[in-house]
C-alpha cells in the first residue's frame, strides 16, 4: 500500500513537472534547470555517503570531469556533445573507478581527505592549464541542440532526472541496497555474513561518480560556459548540505534538498557573499534539531496525522 | 587413577581423519600481533555433527583462533583446512559463502537496518538468485527460530543484548552454514535463558546437522552441551578431551586457577 501510494505521489509529481514549465518565465525555468542538476548530484552523493558511507569530496570534481572532458572534446575536436557527454561519462566512472580503489583500505576521515585532496588537484590543473581549459575565464562550448531553447533544456534535463533517479531507485531497494547499507553499518559483519565489501564500496563509487559526471556533462553545455565552479569546493559543499538538509539516507531526502536550497539561494542572492551564511545557518539548525532532514522531520509528524485519523 | 587423557584422544583423532570426517581443521595455526604471539603452532580439528567447545582462561586467544579461521584475520603461518578445502587466509565473506557462519563476542548486528533486513543481509549472499519473497521467507523463518519474529520491524539498535545475540544467531543461520561459530553467546544471560539456548543449539546440530564450534565461558552450559571440548592457554592448545576429561585434568585446573 505504502508503495502504491509513493509511485501515485511520483506520478503525480512527475505530471506536475511536466507540466508546470510551460506557465512559467525564462528564469524559474532555469532556476527548475539548475535544481535538477543539483537532485542528480545530491542524489548521487547520497548513495555513496547515505547509503555506503563514504563521505567523498570529489563528487563535484566528478561532474567537472564530465563536463570538462566533454566540452574539451566538443572545442578541440569538434566532437558531437552528446557523444561527448557518454564519453565524460565514462571518463567520470573510470576516475571514480581508481579513487574508489584507492580509498579501498580508508574509512572515514581519511577517505574524505584523500577525496578533497583529488579535488583540489583537479581544480588546479584546470585553473592553470590555460591552453586547454582557458582556466578561470571558462571554456565557451556549443549547445545540446542547434537553436537554443529553455524548455527543450528543461525536459533534457528532466528526463535526465529521471533517468538517474530511477537508477538509485532500483538500486537502494534491490539487493544491492542492502549490502550497501550492512556495509555502511558494520563492514565487519557484512563480511562475516557474505557481503564483497571491497566490490560493494568500488562499485558504489564507480557508479556514482558516473552519474556526477553525466550530470555535469549535460550542465556545462546547457551553461554554454565551463569553468572551474563545477568542479568547486563550493558546490560540493552546497550538494553536502542539500543532501544533509534533505534527509541523508533516504531516497526522497537529496531531491527535496536540492529544490529547496536552490530555490533559496535564489531568494537570498541579493546579499550577496551572505547567502553561504544563510546556508550555513540552515544546515546547522538542522543538524542540531532534525538531524534527519527535512524527510525525517515529514516522517515524524505522519504518523501523529494518522492517528488522528484514525480518532 | 591419575591416567593422561591426552594420548587416547590423539589416538581417536587420528582414526578420525583416516576417515576423513572432520569439517574443520587447523595445522600449526600461528599468529603474532608484532613482538605478542596470541597463536602458537595451534593443531586442532572439528568432526562434522559434533558440537566442539573453545575454552581457556581470559586471553588464551580463543578469540584470535576464530578470526584467524573465519577470515577476520591472517594467520601468520600455518594452514586451515575447511570442508576438504584449504582457505588459508581467504577472506571472511569467501569463507561464509564456502558454509561457515558466525557470532560475534561483541554482538555486531547492522544497527540502523531492521531484524528482518539484517537476516536479508545474509540470505541475499548466500542465495543471490532468488526473489525476493524467497529472501523475505527465509529471513522471517530463520528470525522466528530464534523467537525474534514478531520484532522484524523493528530496528536492530532497539533491541536489548540478548535480542542482539539472537539476531546474530539468526543471521548466521540465514547464511546456510556448515559450521556455525559461536563466540561467547552465553553471556549475559540468565540461568533459565542459558537453559533454553543450550538446548537451542542441540537442536540445531540434531535436527539442521550443523557442526558447532563454541568458545563459551559459562562452564556449566559448555560442559553437557559438547562433545569435546579445546583447550586453550596462552596461544597454545594445552589438551583436548571430552568435558569429563578435561575438567580431571591437572593442567587445565592449574591453567584455570593457578598454582
């Protein structure tokens, strides 16, 4: 009944989002644009840090792959962006593929660090290989389509969305999810009862860095201009803390995040440097009072609904 | 009186394994954690269908010995020899999927997962073919063999010590094991709740045929429940026997008590 319900409740969602662009103004629809980039990276993250706890900082570094790789490939040789999406793709999974592998023996801390530290690498080849990249001044790249148009974006973008989330769908609730989550709590009792915990962590950062970097892909040629925001610090805190706002560990969590924090931003923008302050103070509130989200929050106050239905 | 039962049952294991009947065998089983040998050239042997009991005083290393045979730990040297199979060093989820299931002294169930999840966990891998009804089926027998079934919803951080251990023991079992290891699962509990699990595992060897390897400290449990019983002290395995044997023996008292 529960699941019949929440597919209802998608459906309905979905409709609405399909619908909803076509009343609206060029800039909610890009604002709708960016919010589904943001679901796909906090999503994605979510699997690997909610759900196999790895907390990597190298998810936005991923997405910089994508994109990067594949604009370069569009400027430099003139290649088809969307072959050059499914190649940035690729790149993304087989660089998730190493760093996965190499944080194979790392828990915690330590995995983290080695993650920032990859990203910050990135960050500066990128800033400095000016002849490839123009560094800070952003690589102009052509569009998906010939002739530009916001709402075809929209539905990429959209249907993208959907495309991933649908993915992490399938797989937190196949059997998979479930070795992920014996993995993130107790790697020593997964192994005792026959998880591959080395397979299950490599392969959770394989396919999420793959997802980072399609949706970066698909992002730098709907901006028309990479630069090295994608692969930022700031906007891998920003899809930290829409995830953690969200709700961590669950599966509607990141994609509610990601649409309220980006819309925020939105409203705040006009401060300037003092929108970050804003979002650091949300986090924290709700670190401190609903460490559980924005879901978790929703999830607490159901029940008492039903029971006074029940009345 | 004073007769050494050591030399009678190396002669019985000898015969045992002419016959090829042990599950379970270690061969000079070593194991040093920098400059402390916690394992030293460790011989020993489980017949399959028996119930074997691990004892030895506090920090003989009967611990070390089931993680160094479950793939916890590597071995420094020596051989592990499982079902006709040697899996030396292999590591703990290969050793599983070959039929050996474990508990932990410290219980270690997936605390944020539910009882029914975390049995799930274990059924999944050892049967990754099957639906998930099948899975689901399985897990809920296994959790209602161990009295837990109607606690399936809940989460496994709710649940009380001796829930915890139950919650292992279901798990493990859910791993269609050969062998099932049991480290420590008296504790904790109560004469009459010691009672009940004694029983529970005699059952579990009568009617599944599993074999049990069982390091226990609550003597008067151990003692009725195996068939024989290791030994033992400071890395080394000072006699096996049967528990009538080995409570007899001069050493194993000294071990125990002191001079």
């Amino acid at each position: 009944m529960a699941g019949k319900k929440q597919a209802l409740f998608s459906a309905a969602i979905l409709a609405g989002m399909c619908v909803l662009p076509l009343e609206l103004g060029i800039y909610p629809q890009h604002v709708l644009i960016v919010s589904l980039f943001y679901a796909m990276m906090a999503s994605s993250w979510n699997l690997l840090a909610g759900f196999t706890g790895q907390v990597s900082f190298g998810h936005a570094a991923m997405a910089g792959i994508g994109a990067y790789t594949s604009g370069i490939l569009a400027v430099k040789a003139g290649l088809n962006p969307w072959v050059g999406v499914c190649i940035g793709t690729a790149f993304a999974a087989l660089l998730g593929f190493g760093l996965g592998a190499l944080c194979l023996k790392m828990g915690g801390i330590y995995l983290s660090l080695t993650t920032l530290a990859f990203s910050q690498i990135l960050h500066i080849i990128i800033v400095n290989e000016y002849n490839v990249t123009r560094g800070t001044m952003g690589l102009q790249v052509p569009g998906l389509m010939e002739e530009y148009s916001k709402i075809s974006y929209y539905y990429i973008m959209l249907a993208a969305a959907v495309l991933i989330l649908a993915i992490l769908y399938w797989m937190i609730h196949s059997n998979l999810g479930l070795n992920f989550r014996a993995v993130q709590n107790d790697e020593v009792a997964a192994k005792s009862v026959g998880v591959k915990v080395l397979r299950v962590r490599v392969l959770a950062f394989t396919v999420t860095s793959a997802m980072a970097g399609f949706a970066g892909g698909l992002y730098g040629h709907y901006l028309l201009l990479i630069t090295p925001e994608i692969p930022s610090l700031d906007l891998q805190f920003k899809v930290l803390a829409m995830t953690v706002i969200g709700g961590m560990g669950s599966f509607f969590g990141p994609i509610i995040g990601a649409f309220a924090l980006n819309i925020l931003e939105e409203y705040i923008r006009i401060y300037g440097e003092y929108h970050v302050l804003v979002f650091g103070m949300v986090a924290l509130v709700v670190a401190r009072f609903v460490p559980n989200g924005l879901i978790g929050l929703w999830r607490k106050f159901r029940p008492m609904k039903s029971r006074e239905a029940v009345k | 009186m004073a007769k050494i039962p050591t030399d009678e049952v190396a002669g019985g294991r000898e015969i045992d394994k002419e016959e090829s009947v042990a599950l379970l065998e270690g061969h000079k089983v070593s194991k040093s954690f920098g400059g402390v040998q916690a394992l030293s050239q460790v011989d020993f042997a489980v017949e399959k269908g028996t119930i074997v009991g691990l004892i030895g005083p506090n920090g003989a290393g009967k611990t070390t010995l089931f993680n160094a045979v479950a793939g916890a730990l590597k071995p420094t040297s020596g051989r592990v020899v499982f079902d006709e199979a040697d899996i030396t060093g292999f590591p703990a989820n290969a050793v599983c999927r070959m039929g050996m299931a474990r508990t932990f002294q410290v219980t270690r169930p997936f605390a944020a997962m539910t009882c029914l999840e975390n049995v799930m966990v274990a059924a999944i891998n050892r049967y990754p073919e099957k639906s998930k009804s099948f899975i689901e089926g399985l897990a809920r027998e296994k959790l209602a063999l161990v009295g837990l079934v109607d606690l399936q919803a809940f989460e496994a951080r709710q649940l009380n010590v001796v829930q915890k251990k139950r919650l292992e023991m279901a798990r493990a079992l859910a791993t269609g094991p050969k062998l099932l290891m049991l480290d420590e699962v008296l504790g904790g509990l109560n004469t009459q709740e010691i009672y009940q699990a004694v029983a529970f595992i005699r059952r579990l060897r009568d009617e599944l045929g599993l074999t049990v390897l069982w390091i226990e400290h609550v003597m008067g449990a151990i003692m009725p429940a195996a068939e024989r019983l290791i030994v033992l002290d400071q890395g080394q395995v000072l006699m096996v026997g049967t528990p009538n044997e080995v409570v007899r023996d001069a050493r194993v008292i000294q071990a125990y008590l002191g001079e």
